[in-house]
C-alpha cells in the first residue's frame, strides 16, 4: 500500500501536460482504485489547439525571468553619467561622499585613495563596466574609484 503515493506521485508528474480540468476532475473522487483509473484515463502529452492555449497558458511564470531584472534595468540605463564636481576637489580616500552638480552622491566602497592636485570644478563621469560595477573617473588623470550611489 506504501507504493500507492509514489504511482500517484509518478502519474502526477507524468501529467504535467495533461488537462488540468481532468485532473481536478479526478481529485475529487474518494475511491482508490476509481481514482487511479482516471488519472490512467487522462491523455498526457496531447497537445491542446493553439486557441485553447493561448486562453489557458498563464502570464510568464515569475520562474522564467529570475535573475533578469537587473539585466534589463541595465539595458534600460545610460552606460556613463557625466557631471562636475563643484568647488574645491583634491581627491578621495576610504568611503568618501562626493557631491555632483547634477545632485548625485557618490560614496567610494573600493577602499582607494587618491592624491590630485586641488582643482575647482572637476569633470567626471559615472560609467558602468561590462559586468555592472559602476566607477568614477576623473577627467585629466587615470584616477579612478569604484562607487555606489547614495543619493
């Protein structure tokens, strides 16, 4: 009696392309044995008509795009930013907040230092790698800082 639920579990995976109606139908008889015999009685793998699909097939299933949403927010998103950073500048050390003009802020999370010569109103640009991670670079030096925004 022990290898009745596995049969059910077997046939109930097996009928994954069954018609759902059927299997429902077959959920509520109470008797073993006639129950077995209709889900033996359900066509699986029969395909349905493209009609009776369309209506019957849910929205794409949550499943199906997991892990995409950042890839298509990236998609959706400029490759670079370009700013300046206002007033005095002289470079960055360890989680640095830095201020753009365009109302961005910025902080250093790679833990890198920099030493520029004091300038005022440095241009930058915010760009994204091929692998998503964001830096900034200042114009006129090789400098750059992994960042991510805080405001």
């Amino acid at each position: 009696m022990k290898a009745l639920p596995l049969a059910v579990l077997l046939l109930a995976s097996g009928s994954a392309l069954a018609d759902d109606a059927a299997l429902l139908k077959c959920r509520t008889i109470t008797d073993v044995g006639a129950r077995v015999a209709c889900y033996d009685a359900i066509p699986v793998g029969v395909a349905k008509p493209a009609a009776a699909a369309a209506v019957a097939a849910p929205a794409a299933k949550p499943e199906e795009n997991f892990g995409l949403e950042a890839v298509k927010q990236r998609e959706a998103q400029p490759k670079s930013v370009q700013s300046t950073i206002v007033g005095e500048f002289a470079g960055w050390g360890p989680g640095t907040q830095i201020r753009l003009a365009n109302g961005q802020v910025w902080r250093i999370v790679d833990g890198s230092e920099a030493v520029l010569p004091r300038r005022s109103d440095v241009k930058v640009s915010i760009e994204r790698n091929m692998f998503g991670t964001i830096f900034l670079r200042v114009d006129g030096t090789n400098n750059s800082a992994k960042v991510r925004r805080v405001q």
